[in-house]
C-alpha cells in the first residue's frame, strides 16, 4: 500500500484525544475527517457512502515510509556487570519450535562483532558465538536440536584458559538418539565485549548497527536461563564462579516484567507480547492453572512475527469537539497514487436517545488482521486467488497477525493489539477469496447495514462500544429501552456478560441481530488495554492451545467458550452458535409460536405462509439466514417461555454441527441431514418489562436494504424495535 495508518485508539469520547500514526511512500498526503455511513460497496445496495466533516487536523502533511519489526524478545538494560570479560557460563531451558529456520539468538548480548550469545546456529545446532571485535568465532554442536523437545543447553567461556564449552541435554522419556551431546575447544582471540549494550533473550543484535534493534528472533520456549560468572560448575575452586543472574519467568506472568532472582536485580521486560502462562520444562501434566503451580508455568514462548506496537510516530491528533454526534468516523488519508481510511467509532459521554447500537469493537480486535492461516482453509480446499487487494497483500509483506491466525512456528496466535494498522477493518474491504464468505463484506462493513438502514427509517441511536461497556459496565446500559447488537458479537469479557445480564435483570430489551454471538471468553490486559488475549480449546477453533495452556495470562482465568463457564448463550439471548457455512443463504418459514398472541405484533404486515428473507442479500447473495447460525436449545439453556417463531434449515454439507455439539464421531453432521444444522428466531420476555429478540444469523442485517428497505426482514426489525422502544408494555 503507498499510505497506511492507524489510530492509538478504536473508540473516543468527546473531549478526548485521538492519535494517528501514518506511514506514506509518497512525499505528502492529504489527511480529512469522514463519516461513515455505508461503505459497502456492492451495487445491489445502497451503495459507498461517506460524509465529509471538517475537523482541526485537516490538510497536507510530509510523508515518510515507517516499518514494521515483528518478533518478540527479553531485553535487560546495560550493566557493565553483564561484560563478563574473564569468563561466564549461560544456561536455560529450551523449547525449540523451529530449529531449522536460521539463525536465533537464545542468551546474547552483542555490540556488532563484540560480545557474546548462545545461540541456534544456521545449522540448526546449538552454539556459542564469541565477539572479538572484529570477527566472531563459533562453537557449534553440530547436531540439529529436534523441534518441540525440552533441552538442558549451556556454554561456557574460560578466559584465562582460552576454552570453551557447549553442551546440550535432552530432557526425553522416549528411546531418541543424541540425548546429550558436548563440544569443547580452543577459542582464538580473547572474547571483547565492550560498549552500552543490552542483554537480549530470544534475539540478537549481533549483525546490526545499533543492540537496540536486534533481530535472529527464536521460535519457541525459553525457561529459567542464568547466567554465572566463570565456568560453572567449576573444575576445581568452588568460589570461582558465581551466580549472576537467574530469571524466573513464572513471576509477574501478567506484566511485561521479567523478575531477576539472583543477587543482582538485573530485572528485564518483555517487547512484543510473547506469550507467557506457558508450561515450562517440569510440567507434571497434573494441573492445567498456572496460579496452582507457578513453578511448573515458568517458560515464555517467543515468536518471530510476535507484535504488540508498531511504534510509528505520531502524524497528527484530534481533540473530540464537545457534543460530537456518536458514530463510525474515518480519516481518509490521500496520496496522488493511493488512498487508506483509518476508522474509529465516537461513542456518547452519556445516553441521548432511546437506542444503543453496541458496536462489537472487541470482535473486530480479535480478527485484526485476519490472514487465513489455519488448517480450516486446507481442509476445505479455498485457495487464494492470483489477484488479492492491497490491503491482504500488506497484511502479507508485513508480517501482520490476527488471533484467527498461526504464528510461523505453528502455534495460535492468542493475543491482538490495536497498536498497528488493522487492514479488514476498512471501508469496502470484503473477505478474500479462501475465505467462506469470499468477496462479501464483514464486520466494520456488514454492521453499517443496519446503521444505515436505522438512519433510512429515521430511528435515533447512540453508538456505544464494546470497550465503553468493559470499563463502565452496566451503568452504561441503564438509560436505553433497547440495545442492538452487531452482526458478530463473538467475543466477550466477563465484565461485559454482566453488564448485559443487569441490564437485561432490570428491564432492558436486546435485539440480537447477529450470529455465533456471545462465544469466546475473551480478555483486555489490565496492564496494556490496547490488547485482548483468546485461547482456544474445545470450542469451533482455528487452533487449539497446548495442553495446560488455557488460561489468559492476562487475568488468571480459564480461557475457551463461555459455554464451558456456564453462560451458554442461549441463557442470555435464547439461541447460540450451531454451525457456519457457505454458499447461498437461506430464508425462515414461520412455526407455530410465530402465531402466538404474544408474538403478534412482530408479524404485522408478514402473510402466514410467507417465506422470510428469500430475496437478495448483501453477504452471500441471497437468503436472510446463513453465514455463521444459531439455534434453540432448552439443554443449554434457552429460557422455557422462549417462543420459536421462525427456523431457516436445508443448509448445504458445508454447513457442519459445531465440534462442541458431538461427542462422537458420526457421518450425519452436515446440514443436508443434521436437524441441529439451522437458524432459530425467536422472542421471549424478560423481567421488569425487558424483552429479547434473537435471529440466530450473521446475514440477517444485509437483507434490510433490499428493495429500498421494503421486504419482510426490514418489516420484521422495524415492528419489533417500534415496540421495544415504545412506552408500551411488551406484552400488550
């Protein structure tokens, strides 16, 4: 892309400040503020549509090219008592994932050629680099270190005798050649390692011009590495070598500090989210939570496209004016050979109209970026096509990751930043083509269909978010009649769940008019709220944390499907995710409950006989039911009075039961054979005059449009929101 951006915040108040970091081929660019009011840009609808707004940041701005730097490290500042001159001696634990990927610094601390590091060498070896100032002289093994085993490596340095040690253990149960291997030689030139240089984990900075931007990023674990001075154990005066420093990584698992237990402090931090509450190398098997046994939790996991922060400079800000309108904003960056939109929603400093369109902020964290790399794709046989838009082929070059995604060593990518430019969530952006949905729009683009479609029918709303709803809970809700969700609200934290729940407790009224809702237990780091951490296990998944890995280390608590937690969301919104799928969509056929006095005025306007959604749709092209559906079940909890008013089935075999939903393996679980395979509106009543309504599909809100808003599922929405905002009781 020849201009990129992106903002330091999603979502911003009035009075508060907004900043933007641009990176621009081009010498200058044009920078304007921009409502988004409809930005998918299929003809069949109502078309792109943006309203110009002036602002204080508008105008011509020099352009510069910024980089992006993935991969994750530890970095110790500078002490002249890490120079280790006369001799040391390094040892960890490690993990390795990729061994035969390059080069990968371990233990190291480099200023050029001077210096030195235990290292995985280009052989796939393990290896002691020493830095004489002009040269640096290797000590390899020689044998390959296998991926994904616990290793017991050291090296050491003996100056006064010129030696030096390599040495690796393999901590293995199983019959494996090579179990312990050791090296030992004469060194030529005496180690220098001079200079205000850091000590790296997981990196090196041997081959660059300053130790503040290493590289050599190692794939895997690292666990307890030390450091002595002088050989250790030593060959023969017991005080002739001493404890430097010993890092124990299952301290302050939750920070990005890394605890130094020996006498010195040398304490570190993390850089770019590696991911920690991991099982280290005495992992029993015997607990999956890490607050149970920390010292069994003490490895962190390094990647080499981990990133937390791009850390571009900051082009130009915004001062929210007072009394700015809620909504989805854009600024709309503009060189002579191409353009880029930073969105970001204005939410309300306190509640103005009787609607709240909860927008699913976290959902759109979680899929930043979202590349398709996931056994899923493989499966299903979706190549991607010759031809990819610029922001899939930036996402590419860049190294840019979602949590949908695996990181180059083949493990998920559990945690997400918006500190980096986030390329789907753009307008007219539409799912590539080895996606299920491809070519048809998502999230940021598919819930501005039923934002503009309330503005076509002149409801008033409030846009809040699910960030404003984390922080500020159910005092945020307490204003509104009614709240409506987006398209795909999947991602939940338990802050937000409650919030919901006392809404609902106290009256409020809920129109879901998404699917695969309420799934994920999710997190926002209490340290750094700019990310949210998901891990994975015995849900519909991507990917599938290791074994004793499912807690967030963020916040201590076990991770996976709320559904697990018991908070299915059928308890809250009546239906939950059953399968997802491609291909057309398909339309609702009225059941019995549909003719329930209670459920009258719903259908005002609708014939008895009358197919639901079966005309055009802006996601899959036809069908108002499909993409991503849930369904009814009283097992999980769906509330006895519940009324199912509408099913939509006959899905094709792309549609599958979810994997939560078999126990067994079984031939009749696609949707062609599968009665669990199908998308369930419903309607039930809640205390205190409250009220829920559910459609239980991702593709309902692209059918409001159709025929300029005159069609059953706009009549439908509309009959239902007149009366949850009304004065009028539900039940009348």
């Amino acid at each position: 892309m020849n201009i990129v951006g992106y903002s330091d915040l999603l979502t911003v108040r009035p009075g508060q400040t907004i900043r933007f970091m641009v990176s621009s081929q081009a010498a200058s660019y044009e920078a304007a503020l921009v409502r988004l009011r409809h930005t998918d840009r299929n003809p069949a609808g109502p078309g792109f549509k943006t309203e110009p707004l002036e602002s204080t940041f508008a105008g011509e701005y020099p352009g510069h090219e910024q980089a992006i730097q993935t991969g994750s490290y530890v970095e110790v500042p500078h002490n002249d008592t890490l120079t280790l001159s006369d001799g040391f001696t390094l040892e960890a634990w490690i993990y390795p994932t990729t061994p035969d990927s390059g080069i990968q610094g371990l233990i190291t601390r480099f200023s050029r050629t001077q210096g030195y590091g235990l290292m995985i060498d280009e052989d796939g070896s393990l290896a002691l680099w020493l830095g004489n100032g002009t040269e640096i002289e290797k000590i390899r093994v020689g044998v390959p270190l296998l991926a994904r085993h616990w290793y017991f490596v050291t090296a050491s340095y003996d100056a006064r005798h010129r030696e030096a040690t390599v040495q690796y253990k393999l901590l293995s149960q199983w019959p494996i050649q090579d179990k312990e291997m050791t090296v030992r030689a004469k060194v030529k030139s005496p180690m220098r390692c001079s200079g205000p240089a850091p000590l790296l984990m997981a990196s090196s900075a041997h081959d660059l011009d300053t130790p503040q931007t290493p590289g050599s990023y190692f794939n895997g674990k690292i666990d307890n590495p030390r450091i002595y001075a002088g050989v250790f154990p030593p060959p023969e005066n017991p005080e002739s070598s001493t404890l430097v420093a010993s890092w124990d990584f299952s301290r302050d698992i939750a920070t990005s500090l890394v605890h130094d237990a020996g006498p010195s402090a040398f304490h570190g931090r993390t850089v770019n989210l590696p991911t920690r509450a991991v099982t280290g190398h005495n992992w029993t098997g015997e607990v999956s939570d890490f607050k149970v046994a920390p010292a069994q939790y003490g490895a962190i996991h390094f990647h080499d496209d981990d990133l937390e922060d791009a850390g571009w400079d900051v082009a130009f800000e915004w001062s929210v004016p007072a009394r700015w309108e809620s909504g989805f904003y854009a600024v709309h960056l503009s060189t002579c050979e191409g353009e880029d939109y930073v969105p970001f929603i204005v939410t309300t400093e306190s509640a103005r109209a009787p609607i709240a369109f909860l927008a699913p902020t976290l959902s759109y964290l979680v899929y930043a970026n979202q590349r398709f790399i996931d056994p899923i794709r493989a499966s299903l046989e979706l190549q991607e096509s010759e031809e990819s838009a610029p922001q899939d082929s930036y996402m590419r070059e860049q190294g840019l990751l979602s949590c949908y995604d695996l990181h180059s060593d083949g493990s998920g990518v559990c945690y997400s930043s918006r500190l980096r430019p986030i390329l789907n969530f753009r307008p007219g952006y539409v799912m590539p083509s080895r996606s299920l949905a491809a070519s048809w729009p998502r999230h940021l683009n598919a819930d501005l269909h039923l934002l503009d479609w309330l503005d076509a029918k002149g409801f008033d709303y409030d846009v809040i978010s699910d960030d404003d709803l984390h922080r500020e809970g159910a005092a945020l809700l307490a204003s509104y009649r009614v709240v409506l969700t987006g398209s795909h609200p999947e991602y939940w934290t338990g802050s937000m769940l409650n919030a919901l729940e006392s809404y609902q407790a106290h009256g409020g009224r809920l129109m879901y008019l998404g699917g695969n809702g309420f799934y994920w237990i999710t997190t926002f780091d209490p340290e750094r709220p700019h990310v949210a951490e998901v891990r994975r296990w015995r849900g519909t998944r991507v990917w599938e944390a290791a074994p004793g890995e499912w807690h967030h280390s963020s916040t201590g608590e076990m991770g996976g499907l709320w559904r697990y937690r018991n908070r299915a969301a059928q308890k809250m919104v009546g239906v939950g995710f059953t399968s997802q799928g491609g291909g057309r969509n398909r339309p609702y056929r009225r059941l019995d409950d549909s003719f329930d006095a209670r459920a009258g005025f719903i259908f005002e306007g609708i014939g008895r006989d009358e197919p639901i959604g079966d005309f055009p749709a802006l996601v899959l092209g036809h069908g108002a039911a499909g993409f991503e559906i849930d369904r009814v079940d009283r097992a999980l909890g769906t509330p006895a009075h519940t009324l199912v008013l509408a099913t939509a089935d006959g899905f094709t075999d792309l549609y599958q039961v979810a994997i939560e939903d078999q126990l067994v393996s079984t031939p009749n679980t696609g949707g062609s054979r599968n009665s669990l395979v199908r998308s369930d509106m419903i309607y039930y009543e809640g205390p205190g005059g409250g009220a829920v309504f559910s459609v239980g599909s991702i593709s309902w809100c692209s059918c409001l449009s159709y025929n300029r808003g005159q069609n059953n599922v706009s009549r439908i929405t509309e009959n239902v929101l007149r009366r949850f905002t009304s004065d009028k009781s539900i039940s009348q």
